[in-house]
C-alpha cells in the first residue's frame, strides 16, 4: 500500500463545541462520515481497521462497513488525506496533528496526578473556557467519550480548586470550584471547596448562604439533605438560624 501523503502543516482536529477541521489557519470542509471517521480516529490515536467500521457503522454486516470505511477514507478531500495514516490493519493520525480534545485530557490527567505546571492560572483557564465533545453528536461512541471526558475534567476543576485554596489564591479557587458546578451543579465536592474556601478566609456569611443554597438545591432536585460531613462544615447553631429567617 503506498504510503498516504503528508498531513498539511499545522493542521489542527477541533472536537470540542463543535468538529472544526483546519490547516494553517483555515477551515477545511468534511462531509458528514468524514467528520466521523476523523473524530474517531482523532480520539484513539491509533484503532484497528475493523474497529473502526464496526463503530462507526454499526447497524451494517462486516463487509459492508469495511466498504464504507473504504469509501470515507477515499472521498476525504485531498488537504484531509494525510491527517490518516492508514495500513491494512489499522489507521493512525499523523504525527503532529493537534486534537483539542486529547490536549484537555492530558491537562486534566496532569493535574488529578499532581504532576501538572507550578503556574495555574493557564491550566486553569484551559480547563474552563473549552465546551463539551462534540454537544450535537449523538452516536454511542461519542456519548461514551462525551462523559468521560466531562466526568475526568470535574474531577480536574475539583483537584484544582483544592489546590489553589492551599496555595493562598482563594479567588481561583473558587473559580475553579464554580466552573465545576456550571458542569454538573447537583455534585457536592466543588460545593464544598466553596463553603471551605469562604470559612479559611473567615467569610462566615458566603460559607452559610452557599451551603443553605445547595441545600435547597437538593432538596428540590433530588428530595435529599447534603451529606453529614458536609453539615458538618458549618456550626448547627449557625444552620439553625438562618432557617429561622
């Protein structure tokens, strides 16, 4: 098999709000089973020939969706083609070829194992200001990576939140914390580092009126109470008055 051509200098997989393909700065347009091919195989890196027909065309017999595979891979336009490295057992992203969605996760990753950079403030920014895995996608593989994915960049805006917090940056701590419950608002964890937070810097009043508020949050949503060690947080006498009110 001949080898496939170069992939276009500075060639960019955007997967995050939307697909966006570029190279060099400027868009590239993908019909609709070459977006999916690529974003597949943007996230894995690396995946069999026959995992990928089997997943991305997964109501079709073997041979039919090894054909379509065929197919996506010989209609992708010609700035397109060497993004896909393509042997007879598998396909591969070119080298250099920038995926936002794996730099997230490689963000994330770096910061829940601790080993992320001294300076926050970028990381933090870049956990932020990225949106969901392709929002609009709707197929199992994409749902799958979907969650994952947000479920990996909590648990990164949690780690940092708390780090921050310990490092003296209360104000990016709460950010992060708050970026976090934009997310997914009914987990306790960053609504903890919250009241936390507001206690370490000895605002009394922030830390009770967040917690009443989360409280009625889950009662409404969920008919529960936050959990023991979190009421905990917060003096019942204190509790007891504000309810009074």
């Amino acid at each position: 098999m001949n080898p496939s051509p170069s992939p276009p200098r500075q060639s960019t997989l955007l997967l995050l709000d939307r697909f966006r393909l570029e190279s060099g700065g400027e868009p590239v347009p993908l019909c609709g089973n070459a977006q999916r091919l690529l974003a597949f195989v943007g996230l894995r890196r690396r995946v069999p020939r026959c995992v990928a027909a089997r997943t991305l065309w997964p109501a079709s017999t073997e041979a039919h969706a090894r054909g379509s595979l065929r197919t996506a891979l010989w209609k992708l336009p010609c700035r397109a083609q060497g993004l896909v490295r393509c042997t007879q057992e598998s396909l591969a992203l070119a080298d250099g070829v920038a995926v936002d969605a794996r730099d997230l996760a490689r963000t994330a990753l770096d910061v829940v194992g601790g080993c992320g950079p001294p300076r926050v403030e970028p990381v933090l920014m870049g956990l932020l200001e990225q949106g969901d895995l392709l929002p609009d996608w709707d197929e199992d593989w994409v749902v799958l990576e979907r969650e994952w994915l947000r479920g990996l960049r909590l648990h990164a805006l949690d780690t940092l939140s708390e780090r921050l917090a310990r490092q003296g940056l209360p104000a990016l701590a709460l950010e992060a914390a708050l970026a976090s419950i934009r997310i997914e608002p009914l987990r306790e964890d960053p609504h903890r580092s919250i009241v936390s937070t507001h206690l370490a810097e000895g605002n009394l009043v922030e830390a009770l009126r967040h917690y009443e508020a989360f409280r009625h949050l889950l009662r409404a949503e969920l008919g529960t109470e936050p959990s023991p060690q979190f009421a905990r947080m917060i003096p019942l006498e204190w509790r007891c008055a504000a309810r009074r009110r």
